[in-house]
C-alpha cells in the first residue's frame, strides 16, 4: 500500500499483454499491459483506460477479484494522452503514497479524519461519474463535532451541503446505520486526541482471509464490500439508498419513514410551513411550531436530529438529569440519552430525523399538553354536559310551547263541540241524548293514545275508545 515511484515511463506500445513485475526502476519502467504485484499478492499497480478512450490512468486494484474496482488513481486530474502510440510520463523525484491520499476508496487501516494543528484532512472524494476518476460533487469525512459523525457533503458549486450523515459515534457503531445494531461488529475505531489535535476513524478486517474496501460513488452512494476468500466482492452495507437517508429530506421538525407511501409525517405540535408545497410532496420547507412546549413525547427507533448539544458525567441517574436539564432550558426542544455515550440535548431546529423500524434511539420532544391529549377526558366531559344541558332546555322549550299549543288547539275544539252540541241539543229532545263529559272521553280513549287511532278525516283524526258500561265507541 505504501508506494514509492521515481521513474521515467516510456509507453512505447499499447499491445494488451498481461506481464507481472515486481519493481520499476529507471532502467525498467512499467509499461502498459504490465502490472505490479504486490508482494503478498493482494494488489496490483498498473495503467487502465475506459472504452474507447485514448485516456491512460496509473491506478491501484486488487489482484483477480472481480467485479475490479480501482481503488486509488495516481493521476486522476492528470491523464495520460496517448498518440501515434507514444504516451510519455515524467515523474522525477516524485513520490506517491497512496495510503494518504485516499481517492473514492477507503481501505483497512487507512485513515479518515483531520489534524487540528496542521490543518490536514483525510477525505474520500467520488469520481465524476464511472468512466471519469477526476474530483467528482461527493466528499466524505468526519465531523469536528462530539461525539463524531460521517457526513457525506455534496459540492454545489460555491459551498457544498450535508447530502448524509451517520448518526453520533458510540464508541463501537454509528447509531444512525440500523444495520449497526449493538451485535455489530465491524472493526471500526475512533480514535480522539484532544491533546495532539487529531480525529482519525479507521477500521480492520476481522478475519485475514476477508478483504474489503468503502467507497464512495458519483451518485454519492456509499458502499461497504467484502471478499471472503478470494471471491467476487459483494454488497456487506450501503448507505443513502432511500430517499429517507438524504440529508433533512423533511425539512426541519418532518420525520421521514421508509416504510410509508407518503414517507413524510410533521412531530406531533408542529405544523407545515407551506400545506401547499407540503400536499405535492416538497417536503424540504419543513415545519413551524404551533403551540407552547408543556410535555414530553417519547418517540422510539429514531435517528437522531443533527446539531446536538452534547453532555457528559451527570452522576448515577444519568437519563434523569438529562430530562431535568432539557426540562430547565426554555430553548430545549429535545433530548436523548445513550448508555454508551450520553446526554444530548436540542435547541435548534431538529433536522434530519428518521423512523426507522428497528435499532435506532429514544428521543423525548417537548411538546404542547394538548398534543398528547392529555386534559381532554375532563373537556370532553365538560362538552357533552353543555351539549346535553343545551338539549334538555331545548327540549322543555319545545315541549312547553307544543304543550300549550295542544292546549289550546283543544281548548278551541272543545269550545267549537260544545257550541255544536248545545246547538244540536236545542233542536232535539234532551232526554233522549247521552252526554258525557271530556274526562270520560279521555279515560275511553287511553288519553287518546295513537295505539287507539282509527285513520284521520277531513274534521281530524278519528280514535276508538271503551266506556266504563264496556261500550265501544269512536270519537272524533
């Protein structure tokens, strides 16, 4: 891996030939068709083109494991033109080393990472698309931030914006890839030098008949590939597949659920800023708070927001004094504590949240009493009370007033009979009529009751009664 060249290379042929080699001198240079080899036989150096293109490339691949992945290009913003089949490199004095100057690739015990003092930082950069090597949009490295995070930035011209991020540094994984769950065991190292200045992640492999290498794509894809002994490489771990894992894909205070249709949902007391944008699936304006932060909602399998607070030694009850402390910050809008790392704690806007449907972290986001319903029993039951007040008046109302209408309607009837019966008793014989009183009718009739309805005429309706004698009758 650690390479030295000082050499003048003459390509005097581009015949396809495939010839090891085991050093490059001045006196003998590589020449195209010719490769390398490591002394372990793990990696091979030599020249590469693309198809149809007259572009050499020096570059670096492991030896007949295949799909072949070039791993590091010595000249990647300087290719190699090849005329009338001549193509001449001079690199006198020259040396390369290409363990620290990772490419698209990083390898077991390279470093990813930065020195304070000195200002040198170890990144990964993408190609710019697959058949060109030079600087592509995507660079990948470590934040300055406690604990740690990956973040993959993505270059829009005059700065560039978080495209990825993995989630805080527990000493062991990123909480932030599921993948990584508290089994996983991939070899991964942290190592924070506050007195040197330095932060550097590396990893091994855990097996010496396993080989791999992390890189990241054009599409600012990241990859993970194994090769267990010997074979093709496959896909261990990808990252950004999903466009949950894009950076802030629901704007400030939105959480993002893979498994969903519409993968976007606002926290519980929030609000969309724009329902238009929101309803066309633009969900990047994210949120606005609607109502004053009273209580705590507990939200599981979460990818934790980004620009936390980090705290640390709180004593025994160390989840507690997390609460207490958000708890007595008006500014805090969120915190979580990790076993293996601490108390983190957001004022912010809480960007870049993920539900995930396992792993992930408890977070506890202040939010108004009213979102959590709690109060509402009391108003609900204070509501059907009014409700059921309001009905009863009503009702005695209404039946007051049909009470006395029927009151009087009747009165008026019966003022009407008896005027028509004292006239029809002055026409007739007094001793041949039976007259009975309105009681009697009503205690004949059931109090008129509809069961004792017969049908209904011009004059009214027409009822069948029984008097005391056990005559029936039909009054009207």
């Amino acid at each position: 891996m650690f390479l030295m060249l000082s050499l003048f290379l003459s390509l005097l042929s581009l015949r396809c030939y495939c010839a090891e080699v085991h050093e490059i001198t001045n006196s003998k240079p590589l020449a195209v068709g010719e490769t390398l080899v490591s002394p372990g036989r793990v990696f091979e150096l030599g020249f590469f083109c693309f198809c149809e293109s007259s572009k050499q490339y020096v570059g670096l691949w492991h030896k007949n494991i295949y799909p072949r992945k070039v791993v590091w290009v010595a000249n990647r913003e300087r290719p190699l033109a090849v005329s009338d089949g001549l193509a001449e490199l001079e690199a006198n004095g020259l040396v390369w080393q290409s363990f620290d100057h990772p490419g698209d690739t990083m390898l077991p015990t390279q470093l990813l990472g930065f020195d304070i003092k000195s200002g040198k930082r170890n990144v990964m950069t993408s190609w710019k698309s697959e058949n060109d090597p030079s600087v592509g949009r995507f660079l990948v490295g470590l934040s300055s931030q406690t604990p740690s995070q990956v973040f993959v930035w993505v270059n829009n011209g005059s700065n560039s914006a978080p495209y990825w991020r993995s989630g805080p540094w527990d000493k062991s994984r990123f909480i932030g890839i599921p993948e990584m769950n508290p089994q996983y065991r991939g070899g991964f190292t942290l190592d924070d030098n506050e007195e040197q200045g330095t932060k550097y992640l590396t990893w091994a492999t855990l097996f010496s008949s396993t080989l791999a290498y992390e890189e990241i794509s054009s599409e600012g894809t990241t990859k993970f590939m194994v090769s267990v002994k010997g074979k093709n490489w496959i896909l261990s771990l990808e990252a950004s597949k999903h466009p949950c894992d894009i950076y802030g894909a629901c704007g400030p205070f939105g959480v993002c659920k893979a498994s969903e249709s519409s993968i976007c949902k606002c926290l519980k007391g929030f609000v969309p800023k724009c329902h238009q944008d929101w309803s066309k699936g633009n969900w990047t304006g994210g949120q606005s708070h609607r109502e004053e932060k009273k209580m705590i909602l507990k939200m599981v399998r979460l990818k934790v927001p980004d620009l936390h607070e980090f705290y640390t030694s709180f004593g025994p009850d160390t989840s507690e004094n997390c609460k207490i402390r958000c708890l007595n910050n008006c500014s805090c809008l969120a915190y979580a504590f990790v076993n293996s790392i601490g108390c983190f704690v957001w004022s912010k806007n809480l960007i870049d949240i993920q539900e995930f449907s396992s792993g992930g972290v408890d977070v506890f986001i202040r939010i108004a009493r009213a979102e959590l319903g709690e109060g509402r029993p009391i108003r609900l039951i204070v509501s059907l009370t009014a409700i059921c007040l309001f009905s009863i008046l009503g009702a005695i109302v209404f039946g007051k007033t049909t009470v006395e209408k029927v009151k009087y309607e009747m009165a008026d009837k019966i003022q009407t009979s008896r005027d028509t019966l004292r006239e029809y008793i002055g026409k007739d014989d007094p001793s041949e009529l039976l007259i009975y009183d309105f009681d009697s009718i009503l205690v004949a009739t059931n109090n008129f009751s509809l069961a004792n309805k017969l049908g209904q005429g011009g004059f009214g309706p027409v009822y069948k009664g029984k008097l005391p004698e056990g005559k029936e009758i039909a009054v009207k």
